[in-house]
C-alpha cells in the first residue's frame, strides 16, 4: 500500500503567510464597507460591485482568501507531483468558492433582476432547463451553427471509408497543384473541423489556396460497434491506410503529412511502425502542439498515476467507450473560470445567452473514445512515457524505435498551450534523427494554432540558424520575435518539400477511389 505523501511548510514559511494574510486582513477590515475602489479581476469589474459596498466587501475578501490558499500552496515542501495535485485541488474550490457564481452574492446579476423586473431570473431558469436536456453547458449559441452550412464548408468530397474514418479530399483553389499529396490527421478526441471553421480561419483552405492536393482524416464518432477499437487500429487501419490512399489518388510513391495533438501522437506512431517496416511513404512531417516524450505532461498529469491507469484498464478491459462528455468535461475544468463558471453566471445568474462562436461550437461538439484504445494511450504515454524508449512499446507488431523516423519534421508550440506545454512540444526536437524546424507560437492550443495571416494578429518566435539546443530555455535565448501568424513560415516550409506543381486535377479521387459523399461527410455529423 503506497504511504500518503508528506505535506509540510517550513515554519518561517508558514509565520510569514499568517503574518501577510493577518495584516492584508486588518487592512481589509478597517477599509471596511467604504471602499469603491475597482477590484482587479474581470469577475467583479462591473460598476455593480463598486456600488454595492457589502458585494464589494465580500470580493474583496474572496480574492485574499484565495491569494492566500494559492500561497499556501505554492509553499507545500512535498515532490512536484503532490503539489500540482494540491494546486489543481485549489484552483477548483477557489474557483467554485467565488461570490460571482451565486445570485445571493453577485451585485450584477442582482441588479439586472432589478433592471429587468425579474426577466433575467426567468431567462435564466429557461437556459439552465435547456442546457439540462442537452447535458452540458452551453458556451455558445449552438442552434446558430451547422456542420457543413457555416462550419467545415471547405469544398470537397469524401473519397475512401472504413469503419473508423472518412477520408476526405478537397478542390483545389490554384491552377497547378503541387505533385505529393498532403494529408492532415486531426486529434480522434475531437472533431476535424477545428482545422476548418469558416473560410477566414480555415487551415486546410490556406493549404489548398497554398496549391496543395488537401486530404483530411475525418474520425468516425466512436459507437458501441467500436468498443473493442485498440490504438494499433487507429494507426493501421487510420493514419496508415489514410497514407496509403492518399499516395494512391496522387499517384505518387510520397505523401506529405500534419498532424495536431493526439493526431501528431498517432502519426508518429504510424511512421515509427513504416520505419520497422522499412518503408518511406512520408517525405515531411508537422506536428502541431503535440506530445512524443511526454516528460513535460503539463496539467493533465495531475490526473495520471499506476492506480488511476489500472483503473482504466480494469473499466475497458472486455471493450468500452469513454464518453465524449466526460472527456468534454475534463477539458473545460481544466480552465474553470473561463470554461465552466463564466457560462454558469452568464447563462444562469444573469439570462443571459452567449455570443456565436465558432470555436466554442466545435469545442461543445464531442467525441466518444474507444475505451481500448484510451486505456493503452495512458499508460503508453503519460505513465510511462514509452516512445521515446527504443523497443519498449509494439505497435501494429512492430517495435517502436524513432530514431529510425528519419524525415524533415516542422515542429510547433504555443507559448500558452496548457494541455501541450511548450516545452512538452519543444522536447520533440530531441527525437527525430532527420532536419528539423521549431516555431513557437503565441497563445494556447487552439488560438495558438488557429491564426490566419489576414487576421494580422499575434505573433510567434523563430530562430535564424537551425541549432535546437536540449532545452527550452536554450532554444529561446537565440529566438527572435516575428509579427503576425506562423502560418507562412510554415507554407514556405512545405512547399520546400512538395515537390512540382502540376495542373490541378479536374475531378476527386482516382481510379477504384471514387466519390463517395460531398464533404464534410456523414461521419463528422454524429453527436455522441
């Protein structure tokens, strides 16, 4: 039986937060209920708060409560992992805890009831029955939004299908085309269409308008019929027949290949097993925000440990499925005051209902997982951290050694990635044996790498030599800060690797690949 970890503050430590707290405390106190001075957090910057003393107050206190329970955290003398576990813990119940999320408390949502004559209250009550039958939290207004009208609207069709994926392949938008193909393998724990909201932030229509021949992998919304479905099946009979049928349609012996988040874990997988095979099908590699070594795990490893992972074995071991919800709902915990508590009070307290947003539809729409297939990916990689172990892990039968996935790879991180910290993305360069580029870009997971250059907007950090030092650290000390979105150093990155351009095709697929369905497909459509 494991002994509980020791949980200790060093006693001069300790005397200095009571000291902080006793006197920030005391100032509070006789600053008492006169105060109307701004409070410096977004969930009381409504005049409401400045003109309601007793709300005011009680912010006030809220927000020390917290600083406090934050600092004693951070002050715990235990190992790394117990004190991201406590801090995780804490953020929740701060989070929870805050007066904003009760109407009793919220000086804003009360004056609105009052503004309004009760019609908030109503609305609210309305919006929480709603968000009740639909089994999650509305973050937009989802009746607003509809796959293939005004979301993945990027023509195209779907060209191949099996019971885990539709491929699909779109029109080109140029008069000539490059020779390779280029495929782009999206994470199985959400949908496709991330990479294609609308046609200004739609990075598959920047590659097509790029002039290359766009493939996507659209996973299927996994069923009970894909309750046995293992990670070597998603390699083989996903990314590797993905490859395979894409060289086919472009007639051409080389393919070249993105993948984003778990898709980058995936395709690794799938090159890794090529490798063993002794087979090159993939003349270039992206991996965007994505783990290979999973050392810098980030905040899904508070999660992780040998009792929590035989857990999940146990629950799959006869087959099963990981419901998209309480994937969905992980996920939006794990920023709780911008993904959860902001639409709690918005929606509920206050009737109101949120703005369209595109992003937050897709993030709304979920995805079930293959419970074998999750069970494997967790001990594999955030437990024990496999891949990067030449001949520690099989996949499709094949031993898994990446120092044999010797192709160009681009790299890229945001800076702001919570699920994949950047030096979690940034430890990739330590693995691949072949030419590599690292791109660092501003932002987190999704707004990170969703920045068209028309948008005109953040920034990202490039080197000008191609050293890639063993850490971060090293890598940024050389980096240089470039305006505007990462996307064209990565355009002129893969045309280096697309081989010549030839007259566009007239019509999808080729040969027994024929049209199927017009994009988006039927399997994308599926709500878990």
């Amino acid at each position: 039986m494991n002994s509980l970890p020791s949980l200790n503050i060093a006693p001069d430590k300790l005397s200095q937060l009571q000291a902080d707290y006793a006197k920030e405390l005391q100032a509070l106190w006789e600053q008492g209920l006169q105060t109307n001075t701004p409070l410096k957090d977004r969930r009381f910057a409504n005049d409401a708060w400045q003109q309601n003393a007793l709300a005011g107050f009680n912010a006030a206190l809220y927000l020390l409560n917290a600083r406090t329970m934050m600092s004693f955290t951070e002050a715990m003398e235990t190992d790394d992992k117990t004190r991201a576990r406590i801090r995780f813990a804490v953020e929740q119940w701060v989070a929870a805890s805050s007066p904003s999320n009760y109407l009793a408390l919220n000086a804003e949502a009360q004056k609105k009831a009052i503004d309004t004559q009760g019609e908030s209250i109503k609305l609210g009550l309305q919006n929480m029955l709603h968000d009740l039958q639909q089994g999650h939290v509305s973050m937009t207004d989802e009746s607003l939004f509809e796959v293939g009208r005004n979301v993945a609207t990027t023509e195209g069709a779907v060209v191949f299908e099996n019971e885990l994926f539709q491929l699909i392949e779109y029109k080109p938008l140029t008069a000539k085309v490059y020779q390779r193909p280029f495929l782009l393998v999206p994470p199985c724990i959400n949908k496709f269409y991330i990479l294609d909201l609308q046609p200004t932030n739609s990075l598959i229509r920047y590659a097509v308008a790029q002039g290359h021949r766009t493939f996507v992998v659209s996973w299927r919304n996994p069923d009970a019929d894909m309750a046995q479905t293992t990670w070597d099946d998603y390699v083989e009979k996903g990314v590797m027949q993905a490859i395979e049928v894409a060289r086919q349609i472009g007639n051409m012996p080389q393919i070249n290949a993105l993948g984003f988040c778990v898709g980058g874990t995936l395709l690794t997988s799938a090159l890794g097993v090529l490798a063993a095979r002794g087979e090159d099908p993939v003349a270039s590699a992206t991996l965007l925000t994505t783990f290979v070594d999973f050392e810098h795990a980030g905040v899904l490893d508070v999660f992780i440990d040998e009792a929590f992972v035989k857990f999940r074995e146990a629950q799959f071991s006869e087959g099963g499925l990981m419901a998209g919800r309480d994937m969905a709902s992980t996920f939006s915990f794990l920023r709780p005051n911008d993904l959860v508590w902001n639409y709690v009070v918005g929606n509920y307290l206050k009737g109101e209902t949120p703005p369209p947003f595109d992003l937050l539809y897709w993030n709304s729409d979920a995805t079930n997982l293959a419970g074998p297939m999750y069970a494997w990916y967790l001990r594999n990689t955030y437990l024990e951290n496999n891949f990067i172990k030449p001949g520690k892990t099989t996949i499709c039968g094949e031993k898994l050694d990446l120092r044999k996935v010797d192709l160009p790879v681009y790299l890229y991180g945001s800076l702001e990635d919570h699920i994949v910290p950047i030096a979690g993305a940034y430890a990739s360069t330590q693995v691949f044996p072949g030419p590599k580029r690292f791109v660092m870009g501003a932002s987190g997971h999704i707004a990170g790498v969703i920045n068209p250059p028309a948008a005109n907007k953040r920034c990202y950090w490039v080197r000008s030599d191609t050293q890639l030092p063993a850490t971060l650290e090293k890598w940024r000390a050389g980096a240089k800060e470039q305006p505007g979105s990462w996307w064209t150093d990565w355009s002129a990155w893969l045309k280096k690797h697309a081989g010549q351009q030839i007259t566009a095709p007239k019509t999808y697929g080729r040969g027994k690949h024929k049209v199927i369905e017009p994009a988006p497909g039927r399997y994308v459509k599926t709500r878990a």
